[in-house]
C-alpha cells in the first residue's frame, strides 16, 4: 500500500499555529519547555500524523461538521442520550493499551501511541448510518484492521474477531445500569476482517480521537450499522466462536449479528428506507451496504441463510 506522510507545511490550517509551522509542532512544544511535562492531551494532539487520504472510498456526500460528529453520539457507558460528549470527556485517553489474543501467534498488548506510529496511518472518508436511521460522513485517521491482524499473525482455527470495549465504573456512569451486558461487546466473522474497509479509528477531523467518538481507538465498517463499531476499545480477541455482541444480547429480533445494512429490511419498530443526515437539515434514501456494495457484496455469498441484514 502507498503511504505518504504529510510534509509539515501541509499541515491543514486549522492544525496549525505559526510555530508548528516553522518547527514542527513538536519541535515547538519542546522549545515552549512543554514536551517533557505530563499533559496527555497535548501530547497526544502534539505528535498525531497528519496522514493523506484514501481515495478509494469517496462518500459521494459532504463531510459531516464536526461539531455535529463530536456533539451527537451514541456511547451508552456514559448515558441512553446523544449529548454524553460531557461526561465523556472524564474517560483517561493516555496512557491507552489494547490486547490481541486468543488465536494468534504473537498476543501483545499494544499501545495505542506504538499502534500510530508502526501501523500504515492513512485518512478515510467514511459515510456512518446508525440504525436508528441517522447519518454522518466522517475523515476518520486510521489504519486497516488487517494491518494489525498481520502483525500478531492469525491461526486457521480463528473464525471470528471480537472486540471489547473499556468498562471503568468510576468515569462511566452507564455501568450503573446494570440490567445491561457490559462490557459493549462486538464482533464480526474473519472474512470480514480481512476486507480492506474494516478500519480501526485512531483520529478524526485530522486530531486524536476524542473520548465521546470511542477515542483513543475504535472500530467502524461502513456498510454496517453503527452499532457494530465499538468505541474505546481495550481487547481484540480472536476466537473460534461467533461473539455474542451487546445490542444482540439485549434485544436479538431487533440486532443482529450481521447487522448490514439494507433499506428494504425495515427494524421491527421503524423503516430504514431513509436516513437523517446530521447537520444538514436532509433525509436520503438509504443505500443497500450504505453504498460500499462493490467492496463487501461478495463476503455474503452463499450466506443467504444466515440473518444478514438489521
Ligand atoms: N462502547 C460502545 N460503542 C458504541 C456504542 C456504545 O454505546 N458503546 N454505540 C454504537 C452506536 S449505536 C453508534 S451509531 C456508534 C456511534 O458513533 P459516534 O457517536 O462516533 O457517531 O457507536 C457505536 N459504538
Ligand atoms: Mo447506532
């Protein structure tokens, strides 16, 4: 794959102060005297790469704005509404390791720091469709999950890949609901891994992911509903057996496993015909694999048994 790091003088505009310009920002965190004291967030937001997009998977549609993206979420271990980027913001981001176990040859904890700086960092521009018949298109900065996969080396006897995602009862208050199977589980099958459009989000909007859109690292697969995409994920794990994922657990005629995505399979409860874009004030005929059918159409051949869709 062909990676190209940003040069410094390509940093986008908003990123950039006149020192960073000059000297590299974090030349000029150490000449302000700044990089050796501990301030995660700065230092996290000191050396992320600006990296080039991928200009294969174009959304067809405008970037979402940030506020909306950062402002809007879904993240129920801080709370059931959309403004949980509040109480969000108490979850520690730095230091932030995640461990990949089970059937691989080389199980590491890795840290998300080292992850950035080994794995080929690259920015997509991804369209987002929660199941709840919202939407959003998001630079997100990551790498392919494949990259990681190969650098722990995957046995044969691994089918599945399950994710888990940070539960620490003392900045999440949603813990407390305990009627709910913590932790947020997710998973998807080991073809599906390995397609290039399964991605582990580090960044957004150019910056270190923040905590409310699953910073330091989450998951997202474009053609599936959003509820598939763990957030702040602690373990990746790979397995023999199909995970139970959390919404599946909770409610599984409504959740699937599969969970992709398909206007003409209503929910149970609403239609998914359409969709709200966030910040635009539009509804949009929702797309069959949320347009990424030419990429993932093939994983579902001679699956047609299995529950694919919602
Ligand atoms: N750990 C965890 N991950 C999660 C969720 C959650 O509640 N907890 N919500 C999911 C749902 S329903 C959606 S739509 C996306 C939303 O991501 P965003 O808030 O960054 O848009 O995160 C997914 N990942
Ligand atoms: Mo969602």
């Amino acid at each position: 794959m062909f990676i190209r790091k940003r040069r410094g003088w390509e940093i986008p505009e908003g990123a950039a102060t006149p020192e960073a310009l000059v000297f590299g920002r974090r030349a000029a965190l150490k000449a302000a005297g700044l990089a050796s004291i501990a301030m995660p967030g700065l230092a996290r937001a000191a050396d992320f790469p600006q990296s080039t997009r991928n200009g294969r998977y174009e959304p067809g549609r405008a970037i979402t704005a940030e506020r909306e993206v950062t402002t809007y979420n879904n993240f129920y271990e801080f709370g059931t509404d959309k403004g949980i980027y509040r109480p969000a913001q108490k979850l520690p981001l730095s230091p932030w390791t995640v461990k990949v176990d089970g059937l691989v040859d080389r199980p590491r904890e890795f840290s998300v720091e080292d992850l950035i700086k080994a794995m080929p960092v690259e920015e997509r521009v991804y369209r987002l469709r929660c199941v709840e018949a919202w939407s959003m298109v998001v630079p997100w900065t990551g790498f392919p999950l494949t990259a990681l996969l190969a650098a722990v080396g995957v046995q044969s006897s691994a089918k599945y890949v399950r994710f888990e995602t940070a539960a620490l009862p003392a900045v999440m208050p949603g813990l407390r609901q305990s009627w709910y199977p913590w932790p947020y589980v997710e998973g998807c099958t080991i073809e599906e891994a390995g397609n290039d459009l399964s991605f582990l989000v580090v960044g957004a909007y150019g910056k270190p992911l923040l905590a409310q859109n699953g910073g330091p690292i989450r998951f997202h697969q474009p053609w599936k509903y959003g509820f598939k995409a763990g957030k702040s994920l602690t373990r990746i794990s790979l397995v023999a057996e199909r995970p139970k994922s959390f919404w599946e657990a909770i409610q599984p005629q409504e959740y699937g496993f599969w969970a992709n995505i398909n206007p003409e399979v209503p929910h149970p409860r609403w239609s998914q015909a359409s969709e709200r874009v966030l910040g635009t004030g539009e509804r949009v005929p929702t797309q069959l694999f949320n347009g990424y059918g030419e990429f993932v159409s093939g994983l579902y051949s001679g699956l047609q048994r299995e529950r694919l869709w919602g």
